[in-house]
C-alpha cells in the first residue's frame, strides 16, 4: 500500500518521565517522516503507578490519552503520544503474566485519536512477601535482577504514609532496605519495577508496539486517504498444509479505517499459504 504523509515534517511530542522517547522515536521518525521527537517531561505518575502511591482512574488507554493531552497543554504544540501499560493475568492461562501496551497519538491539527494495543506473554515480573532477609534474596536470585529494578514497601498494597523504595538495581542496596523495613513492620513486599526505564523487557515491547503502529499510521486508507488504515482483528483459519482443514493461525487480517468506515479483509502480510501440520488441531491433535 501507498504511504500516508500525514505526519511528515511534523513534531512529535512523546509523554514521558521515563525515557520512552528512545522506544518511540526510531519508528517515528523512519516510517512517518516525522522532522523530530522531543520528551515531553509530564508528571505521568498523578495518572497512576504501578508501585500503588497513585490510584489509577482511567483504563490503560484513557490514560495514555490523558497523558498526550497533556503534554499538548503544557508543552504546547499538535501532535503528542504516550503509552500506558497493563500487566494482568492471562485469560486462559492465568499464571502466565500478559503485558498490554496501549500507544495513543493525539492529532490537534485534524482532531484525531489514534489508538493502538499490543499484547506479549514476554513479560517481566515477579512478586513476594517476605519475612525474611533470607526469603528476600532467594526472590532476588531468582530475578534478572539488576538490569530488571526492584520495588521494596512493607505490604502488598500501599498505605498512605508507609515507605515505598523504587528502581532499586544494587544488590547492597536492597539488603539495607529490606532489614530496615523488616525490622519495622516484620515483613517486606518485593516486585519488579514496571516502569519502562527500569524494565528493558518492557522498553522492548513499547519499541514493537512502536513500530506495529507506526506502519498502521503510515497505510493511508485506499477510498478516502486518510492515515491509519489499521489492522483490526486477525481472521484464524489458515489451512493445514497436509489435510488442508483450517488452523488457529491468521489466514488473512481485516483493516479497517475509522473515518470513512471502509473493512477490508487482506492476506497475511507474509504469503505463507498453509500452516506447519504439527500447528494443525486435526494431524496433531
């Protein structure tokens, strides 16, 4: 498909306090043609964290778009994204960890919200109550700790007034902490920090969704021309190369675009025409 310069020679302002420029900004700038990223310093956090001290109010993606907002208020300009993640148990198999990444880009210019989510089972995180400096580095050694931050407070849930310690990476550090909060409440919470600059697991998954949407941007839509012709759900079915019964595996994928309301369904991007047997229900079941 054509590519869309809806975007070219713009400035975009990326919402962040934690480096997520750097996941954004290569995609950006090599698909859309964007003239330049600037982090746009907000404080993120009053829309909610992950360590507990700021209720969040809004859904993932409301609060990616109140974040754009704004960094469109306070630091001028038109056209902002920001991101907000979502880090829940899976539905159908709820002791693995699912990671949604929602980007909202936010466009003054044609009054536009476009919005994109990705979801990935390549999450990071871990979580203990301890009662014990021993528990607690038995946790830690089991951690890709330190390139992956640590939070220590006293409980699960954090009260007004308790300590909370964030973007811990020193081993010598969380020993320090954990005995001094042991020693004052008799137990510890540990988990991973989920925030982007301290969780390299998660940057990577913001630079995918980056790119993924990105790519959605720049397909313009082939009856009214306007930017995001996105993809809107993957259509299972593809035939087993061997008996020739559809698959779970996409088959094709249905774009969609949200001003003129056309539905197209397209072949997968890739070509392949039939899936592996060992993927098919009925030659291994």
């Amino acid at each position: 498909m054509a590519s869309s310069d809806a975007f070219r020679g713009r400035t975009l302002l990326v919402a962040t306090l934690h480096g997520k420029e750097r996941a954004i900004a290569p995609a950006f700038r090599e698909r859309l043609g964007v003239a330049s990223v600037v982090a746009a310093a907000i404080d993120t956090d009053r829309f909610g964290a992950f360590s507990g001290e700021v209720a969040r109010e809004l859904d993932p993606r409301g609060a990616a778009e109140a974040k754009a907002r704004a960094a469109l208020i306070e630091h001028g300009g038109e056209l902002a994204i920001a991101s907000e993640g979502s880090f829940v148990p899976h539905p159908a198999a709820p002791l693995l960890t699912l990671d949604e990444e929602w980007l909202v880009l936010v466009d003054a210019r044609s009054a536009r919200v476009h919005v994109h989510r990705h979801a990935t089972l390549d999450a990071v995180f871990a979580a203990r109550r301890c009662t014990s400096l021993e528990a607690l580095l038995e946790f830690v050694a089991l951690q890709p700790f330190p390139e992956h931050a640590l939070v220590l407070r006293p409980r699960e849930r954090w009260s007004a007034g308790e300590p909370v310690h964030k973007g811990i990476a020193e081993r010598g550090t969380i020993e320090r902490l954990a005995r001094d909060m042991l020693a004052a409440h008799g137990e510890v919470w540990v988990e991973t920090d989920l925030r982007a600059h301290c969780n390299p697991t998660r940057m990577r998954s913001i630079e995918y969704a980056a790119r993924s949407f990105a790519d959605e941007l720049a397909t313009p839509c082939p009856r009214c021309s306007a930017p995001h012709f996105r993809v809107a759900r993957s259509l299972p079915g593809l035939p087993c190369a061997d008996c020739a019964e559809p698959t779970d595996l996409a088959r094709a994928r249905e774009r969609r675009c949200d001003s003129c309301g056309l539905s197209l369904e397209l072949p997968r991007p890739d070509g392949l025409p039939a899936a592996d047997p060992a993927q098919c229900a009925a030659c291994n079941p």
